[in-house]
C-alpha cells in the first residue's frame, strides 16, 4: 500500500486565497499602529510610509487626521521629546535639533516652540559639559589646533561660534593653557580652517 504524503499546515497561498484581502483603510491603519509601536513618529513620517506602500492619498489623509484625533500622533510632544532627549544625550544645541525637527517633518512653529523650551544657560552648561569631555584628549596639540577641534565639535553640534569660542577660551584658561594676554586676542581665533 502507498503512502500519500500529508501536508503540513497548509500552504500559506491556500490561506491567503481564503481571507479577503485588507482595503487600504484597514492596511493604513494596521501600518501606522506597527511603526508608531516601535517609536513614536511624525504625521510626515507617518505619511511618508503609506505613501510608500501605495495608499491612496485620500485614505492616508482620513487614517492620519483620526490618528490624531484620538492622540496617537502627536508632532509637538513628538518635537518636545526630541528636543529633551537629544540634548540630553548627544548634547545637541538648539540649531541642530530644530534641523533635525524640521527633516522629519515638523511644521515650523512646532519646532520653534519646542526648542524654546531648552533654556540659554542650560544650552550653555552642556556645551562647556562636552568641552570638558574632550578636552584631555587635544592636550598635547598646539594651542590653535586645540581651539579649532574643541570650537570645531561644538559647531557640528548646533552651537552659536561666538558661544563656542567664549567655553573653548574660558576652559583653557582654567586649565592654565592660554594666559590673559592671549585670552585678550581670543577674538582673531580662528576654528574653521581645520
């Protein structure tokens, strides 16, 4: 007697074949609750992906504005986060995080209003924070070279250069690598040529 070989559980065609195939309302809906569970999301970002998975613009418009709605999307306590957690942790200033607010796609006004909320002083605290960091690592360098590479990492971060130079210029004096008379010609230092 011969033996039939048993399927196993079927193949998933045969059960694709068997469930109706998602509308894109329902499709857009299921994408946007999968990306917006891993991290939270902009309503560009968000737009962006169905776009991508070719969801009619009419229907993406519909799932985005009942998505905010009910608060799941949400570009301002998005852009606050952002703002809090950057500085946080990579030390970014107000330049840099409103760049990278603006990239993923949050209106003007909701980037102004969250990088106002970083205060001056604090801004201030965390760039002398990352020069104090890296400062062991220049000693050793001439001092102009030390002024570029310090003035230089704060500048990539989004800091004024007239802010980067006064915490570059004020840490060095407390170290003792630069006396008065050069801290007075601190104006002609130049930081970008490296």
């Amino acid at each position: 007697m011969e033996r039939k070989p048993q399927k196993r559980g079927g193949s998933s065609e045969s059960r694709a074949s068997h469930e109706p195939p998602l509308d894109p309302g329902e499709r857009a809906r299921a994408l946007c609750l999968r990306l917006l569970t891993g991290t939270p999301r902009t309503r560009r970002q968000l737009a962006d992906a169905l776009r991508k998975h070719e969801i009619p613009d009419d229907v993406a418009e519909h799932v985005l504005e009942r998505f905010e709605d009910v608060g799941l999307i949400d570009d301002q306590a998005f852009a606050n986060a952002w703002v809090e957690s950057r500085h946080r942790g990579r030390g970014l200033a107000r330049r840099a995080l409103a760049r990278e607010l603006r990239h993923r796609g949050v209106e003007a006004d909701l980037v102004t209003e969250a990088v106002g909320l970083l205060d001056p002083e604090q801004e201030e605290e965390t760039a002398r924070e990352l020069v104090q960091r890296r400062l062991p690592g220049t000693r050793g360098l001439e001092r102009d070279r030390r002024i570029r590479r310090l003035a230089g990492m704060l500048a990539r971060k989004g800091y004024p250069e007239g802010m980067s130079l006064r915490v570059v210029r004020d840490a060095l004096a407390a170290e003792g690598a630069i006396d008065d008379a050069e801290d007075a010609e601190g104006e002609r230092w130049s930081w970008q040529s490296e």
